[in-house]
C-alpha cells in the first residue's frame, strides 16, 4: 500500500476496463490479455531510452547513438503480388520460387527489381528518421568492413569519398578510430542542465531507535529465474547477430505447438501446425525447420509415451507460469508441461514435470548440457512440491531434446 503500488492497481483497473468493452466473458481470454498487456511511460529527462528507428519517429533527443546499421535487406520475397500500374487492380499473386528460377523469367524478374527498389526507398527513409532525431549529436558506429547494402556502408559512402580514407584497421592498435566528425566535439560544456534547482528543504531530526524500526519493516525479496541461471559461455557480439535471433525465435516457437498438445493420442498435428503458422510472425525458414521437428518429436517411439495420458485420474498443465516465495526468495517460472497424478478423492499424489529443450547441442554433450539444466528442475521441483503440497520424491523431472528427440530423466 504505497504510491507504486495504488499505481499499478489502478493500471489493472484501467487494463480490466478495456477488456470489459471488447465484450468477451471468457476468464481464459482475460489472463491472457492482462499478460500481454503493456503499459506505456515516458522516460524521465535525464534518462536513456532504447527503442527501434520506427518508434523514433517524431522524437526528439538531446543525443542519439545508432549502433546497429550493418544490416542488410535480404532480398527474399516469399509472396509477390503483380498490380496493373495503370488499372490499380490484381494481376496475379504467386508464391515466389527460387531465385535462380526468378531470375531467368523477366516478369517475374521485374517484379523482384520494383520490391527490392520499394525496400531499398524504405529503408533510406527509415535511415533519414534515424539520423535526424538528436538535438545536439549523433553518434554512428560502424564496422570496417560493412555489407555492401547496408546503411553503414552508405553512410561511410557520402561522408568518405575516397575509399582511401579509410585507415588500414589491421594495422590499428586503437579498437576504435572516428572515421569522421563535423561540428564540436565537447558541445555538452556549453549545454545548460535542465534541471530545475530544487529549493532546500529542512528534514526533521529522526529518532534515535530509527534504524531498530526499519529492521521490522517488510523484507526484500530476492527475485530467482531459474530458467535464466544456465551457465553458458559465449562472445557478446553474438547476441546482435541474425542467428542467434533465429536460435530464439525457435526455441520459443517449437514451445508453442507442443503447449497445444493435450495428449499425442488425440492430437491432430497437422491442423496444430497449420494454426499456428498462420498465427507465427517468424521467418519461413525458421518456420520449416520448426515444423519439421515437432512431426519428428511426435512420430518418435521415445517421446510420444511421454506425451500420453496415463492411467487414472490425471491433471495436465501447459505453460503454467508460477511464482513462489520460498526462504525470502521470490521464485519465477514457468512449466512446461507437468502431469499431476490424484487419489480417489482428487487431492494430488505424484507429478511428473517434462521440460522441453530445442539447444543446438552435439548428441556427445547431452550429458553436459543435462547437467547445466538440473539446478533450474531442482527449482522446478522445489516450487511445483510447494505449490502441490507433495513431497519433493513424488516428483519426477524429465527433459526432452527436442532435436535429438531424447528424453533424460533426472
């Protein structure tokens, strides 16, 4: 019951009430609409906001760093659509083929030079945004050698003519060089804060048992994730390259067709893949490779027993988020797939947790990789005995390798 707190209670009002208008009464549909639900805030004058080119638009900074312009348009297009320029209507659409196949054919050629020709317009105009947003500078950085279409290589186009600008960066022992700067450098010593003088205020002297009052007050919890704790190694660069965005974009997509598996008796897993790829907003290549191996984890004689309801009286969770306090931590999470096992009376017995893992692993370092995941379960376990009101034995932890499709049972 604090400022923050009457805030964020408010905001929920205010997120049930435009659920309300859309009419749906359904309590499914809510949670999820509230956990997708985002709240927009302006950051604070003194604060850094980082966000897109496109949510720049119309913005104004005081300084604005573009680390990000080696991308490059891929020229792929998976759906053409021809127009009569004069007429305004369709032609045709079709679902275009390779390119080496476009290339050779000359409509189909013209209508991948007029995409590539809009992209390349939009990407300069999107550019153009990024470059006009500071009010007093603009920082790019680039790499020494940058792809040929990219808006790093045209920047260092216009603003080196001569290639023979460029310094040799072999040669370089600086890790970076400014390949070119107008303007002042030390503009910020001539820039005024701000701030606004705050007027002195006089506090009141505190009691002397201040600090023995405050040892009662409520404790701090210490925030656990535990499917963020897996130790894994690797250079930072690779976090901002295409491959790593699509090694996420699986892992999160291949976790979606196996939530909409109740049992793999009764699953219809064309219609699944069907649904959701008309729903995913991934690439298609990624889109391939993800159907592709939810039909081999499903057609597999050693995932597919896992998947199936057992006897008796059973409870299924799908994607069942938690959140738990245990030992003045706050545990956040989420299962992906747990069978809870009942007596006659309906109060649960056992359970079973299978957690679904699509890493780029070598079949030899499965064993290793199963053993960076068993702190995250022993969590897992811990959380799901607490909120079952199990013992911890009574809980067994599996792990399906999605590609290797093998099970692992800790």
């Amino acid at each position: 019951d604090d400022l923050f707190g009457r805030k964020r209670l408010n905001d929920l009002g205010t997120a049930a009430a435009a659920f309300d208008v859309t009419g749906s009464r359904d309590c499914g549909a809510f949670l999820h609409y509230m956990e997708d639900h985002e709240i927009e805030e302006s950051g604070t004058a003194d604060s850094i906001s980082v966000m897109t080119i496109h949510k720049s638009k119309g913005l104004t900074f005081d300084v604005v760093i573009l680390p990000d312009l080696e991308r490059t348009f891929s020229g792929k297009i998976d759906f053409a659509v021809s127009r009569d320029q004069l007429a305004g209507g369709t032609e045709w659409a079709l679902k275009m083929p390779r390119k080496t196949v476009v290339e050779i054919d000359p409509e189909l050629a013209e209508v991948r030079h007029r995409h590539l020709a809009e992209q390349q317009i939009e990407d300069l105009c999107v550019f153009y945004v990024a470059v006009t947003r500071a009010r007093y500078a603009t920082y790019v950085t680039v790499s020494p050698e940058s792809t040929p279409s990219s808006s790093a290589q045209l920047i260092k186009r216009q603003l080196l003519r001569d290639p023979a600008e460029l310094p040799d960066f072999d040669a370089l022992d600086e890790k970076f060089r400014i390949l070119y700067e107008t303007g002042e450098r030390e503009w910020y010593r001539t820039i005024k804060s701000h701030r606004k003088a705050e007027p002195e205020q006089k506090h009141a002297e505190l009691p002397h048992d201040y600090a023995d009052r405050q040892s009662q007050g409520r404790e701090r919890l210490i925030l656990i994730k535990p499917a963020q704790q897996e130790m894994i190694a690797q250079s930072a660069s690779k976090l901002f390259e295409l491959e790593a965005r699509d090694i996420v974009d699986f892992g999160s997509e291949i976790h979606k067709l196996f939530e909409q598996v109740e049992w793999v008796e009764n699953a219809d897993i064309e219609a699944i893949i069907s649904d959701w790829a008309l729903s995913t907003a991934v690439n298609s290549e990624v889109k391939q490779h993800v159907a592709k191996q939810f039909k081999e984890c499903m057609a597999s004689d050693v995932v597919r027993p896992h998947l199936a309801r057992p006897k008796g009286e059973v409870d299924l969770w799908r994607e069942k988020r938690f959140e738990i306090i245990q030992h003045g931590r706050l545990i956040s999470g989420a299962f992906d797939r747990v069978t809870i096992f009942k007596d006659k009376s309906g109060e649960p017995t056992e359970a079973k947790i299978l957690d679904f893992k699509s890493s780029t692993i070598a079949d030899r370092d499965i064993d290793d990789k199963v053993m960076n995941y068993e702190p995250q379960m022993a969590e897992y376990r811990k959380a799901l005995s607490a909120i079952l009101d199990i013992e911890e034995n009574d809980i067994t932890i599996s792990l399906l390798f999605t590609r290797q499709q093998e099970v692992r049972e800790l």
